[in-house]
C-alpha cells in the first residue's frame, strides 16, 4: 500500500542523515498518515489522511453520532472537502 495522503498526495520524502564527520546515509521522512473512517455519499469508507489535511478540516472523522444524524436526516453527514 502506497505512503501517501489521499487528499492532498503528500508522499514520501528523501535525504541524508549527516553524521559529525558529515558521513551522509540515505532515509526517508514518512507523512503522518491516519486512517479516518468518513462517509462517502450514503457508505462509509476508510482513507488515509496526513495530519495536516486533518487539523486544516479538509475531511471530518465520521462518529457514531455523525451516523445516527445521517441515519434521522436521510442525507449524508460527512462529506470530504475538495
């Protein structure tokens, strides 16, 4: 499965550590990514976010509370913003 936020794209990141003796290794920076259960037109559905996507609100954890509104309301409670 691929590291990467399925809003925004943000992937992996490349560079060096660098020693004192500037010895420099390869690594990778890995994007902090959740998996955030949000809902889909009516299906709810899994989706790994980074959390910069998450704390700028562009998608909303769906709740147990969430459902029940969406479930009284007939219309969906969660959608993900563009």
């Amino acid at each position: 499965m691929a590291r990467r936020c399925d809003l925004c794209g943000k992937g992996p990141q490349v560079g060096y550590n660098v020693s004192h003796s500037h010895v420099r290794t390869k690594r990778r920076w890995l994007p902090n990514l959740q998996a955030v259960k949000v809902l889909r037109g009516q299906t709810p559905v899994t989706v790994r976010v980074c959390a910069k996507c998450l704390k700028k609100g562009k998608v909303t954890r769906r709740t147990a509370s969430h459902a029940s509104m969406a479930a009284a309301s007939g219309g969906p409670a969660i959608t993900p913003a563009a």
